[in-house]
C-alpha cells in the first residue's frame, strides 16, 4: 500500500500548474480518501472541478494560507499537507514586497501552526533554487519559508507532526515560465535575452510531482530533498522556440542571477548523495543521524549548480520536452 492510498490529502494553492498535475497524477496512480484542493479563486476552482469531472474524491476549500482560521478547518483530519501556495513572480515581488512576505512567510507559519495543531502526519513544503543565495526578495522568502518549515519540526514536542521541503529548479509549463514569454516575443521577431551566459536547471511539471510523492514516502522530517536534474543554456531555448527570430540582450534584470545554486558548499558538508537526489539533513537536536539511511557524504567543496551540472539538455532534447501544446 502506497503512503498516499486512503489518506486525505491538503495541497495549497492547489489550482496552480503543480497542483493540477497532482491532483492528475495522485488521482490516476494511487488510492486516496479524498484530496483538498485549497486555492483563493473561485473561478479556476470550478474550471478544475470540470476537468477532473467532479470526481467524488476532490474537495474544494476557497482560502489563502494568510488566513489562520480557514487553514485551520480545512486540515481538520487531514493526513498529508503538500504546500504550494506562493507569490512567485520575481518582479511583482519586488513590487509588493509586504504582500510577498505575507503570503511566502507569514503564511508558511500558518501552515505550519495548523498542521501541528490538527496533527497532520506529513507537511511537504515547495521551494526553489532561487531561495539559494537569495538576490530577490521572492528567494529571500522562499529561504525564509524552508527554515521554517525544517524548524517546524522542533514545535511538534510529542505530536507526531513532520515537516520537509523539496527544492528544484524552473518548472516546464509552469505559470511564470519563460517559455511563454519568449513565445510571445517570437510574434514579433525579436527575441529578447539578459544575458548569453545565462544556464538554468530544468525539470517538467510531472517530474517535479512524482519527485515530491517519492519524497514523502522517504521523509523523516527535517530534511531538503534536492533532485539531480538538467541543466540548459537560456540561448539555447530561445534557438528552439524561435530559431529565425533576431537576438536582443537586454542586460541582467534586478534580483536575476546568471547562474543557479540547488545546493551549496556548506549545506554539502551536512548531506548525502543517492543515485537520483540529495539530502540536506538537519544541523538540530531533532534530527537522528540514523533518519536518512544510505546515501553517501559529498566532497569538500561541492556545489550543486547550473553551470558546473554534469547533466545538459541539449537543444534536440530541449525540442522534445517543449513538443505538444507547449510549442
């Protein structure tokens, strides 16, 4: 039986693109009791409701995480939390820094709060590459949020309530991606690019999701589990999307880095390696070195990052991930 069979499951921002493929995926794969789809839009609710044709397992909550007492009655007998309601858009958190911190951190303790104080068994929290090193302030939430959801295990005293966090790269397909936007710009003949330099990690939305299922059958609580996916190079992209549009670059946009980090030098110094993901195990009293078996310590000096990935997308490889309604 799998973790997820008759469970009643809870995902935040459950109508964005990573939810609905969950819910697709968990759905199709395994056996749940019923799963929670917590979203503010009524809208995309109902459009989501029709496309799984009201299925008798979806329940539908309209709520924001920033509101205590309605994540409180929804994870009433909830078994599984998967956290992924954000502000993520770079620039419109730089715009709205108050409502970003609103959303990415004070909700994250909401979450948390509730989860301990309904005793969920399990909290998976979403994050990001850009919560590495943060230079925008969406990263610095999302580091934020991981440290408290890690240290969310040392608030569960005798109740058996465990949190982790998956961190990984930019999403195929996902809202936010610069797939559409370079789809737009190719209208008009003019691709435009920050800089040529520019490798991001890659994964696609169903990856992403089959990953964080495998996470919380493996999670002990504590840990930052960390897939090992592709890299690509940005002017590749552009090559693929647009091969016969112009080039523009335009120069690095605030809080944009060239390169990603999924895992630095002194988290390394505390994880294990296995043979498709890391984990970044806990520096705290909570955490027993006998949680996490397997895997082996990584070298002095590692660093999981973009440019220096072992694993490159080429631009045939790049076709095939973005063919069907993508391109």
């Amino acid at each position: 039986m799998s973790c997820l069979d008759n469970k009643t499951i809870l995902i935040t921002g459950g109508t964005g693109s990573f939810g609905k493929k969950f819910t697709e995926i968990v759905l199709s794969k395994y056996k749940p009791k019923v799963i929670r789809i917590f979203s503010r839009g009524e809208m995309k609710q109902l459009q989501m409701r029709n496309l799984f044709n009201n299925t008798k397992r979806l329940r539908f909550f309209i709520g924001d995480v920033r509101d205590r007492k309605r994540l409180y009655r929804a994870m009433n007998n909830v078994d599984i939390v998967v956290h992924a309601a954000a502000l993520k858009q770079v620039p419109a958190c730089e715009y709205n820094p108050i409502e970003a911190i609103r959303t990415n951190i004070d909700g994250a303790v909401n979450v948390v709060d509730a989860a301990i104080d309904n005793k969920v068994g399990k909290v998976m929290a979403l994050s990001t590459d850009k919560a590495v090193h943060p230079v925008n302030l969406y990263g610095a939430t999302k580091m934020v949020a991981e440290k408290l959801f890690i240290q969310g295990n040392s608030y569960t005293g005798s109740k058996e309530t465990i949190f982790s966090c998956v961190r990984y790269g930019n999403v195929i397909g996902s809202r936010g991606s610069v797939i559409p936007v370079f789809q737009e710009q190719k209208k008009g003949g003019v691709i435009k690019m920050t800089d040529k330099r520019m490798t991001r990690f890659w994964i696609t939305l169903e990856q992403g999701v089959r990953f964080v299922i495998e996470c919380i059958k493996r999670m002990n609580g504590g840990e930052v589990f960390i897939p090992k996916i592709p890299s690509m190079k940005i002017v590749d992209l552009a090559d693929v999307i647009a091969p016969k549009a112009d080039r523009k670059i335009i120069g690095i946009r605030p809080g944009e880095k060239i390169h990603e980090v999924l895992l630095t030098e002194d988290e390394a110094r505390h994880s294990k390696e296995s043979d498709d993901y890391f984990v970044i195990e806990p520096e705290h009293p909570f955490w027993e070195k006998e949680n996490f078996k397997g895997g082996k310590p990584l070298p002095d000096g590692f660093r999981y990052t973009s440019d220096n990935n072992e694993w490159w997308l080429s631009k045939k490889e790049l076709k095939e991930m973005l063919s069907g309604d993508i391109l």
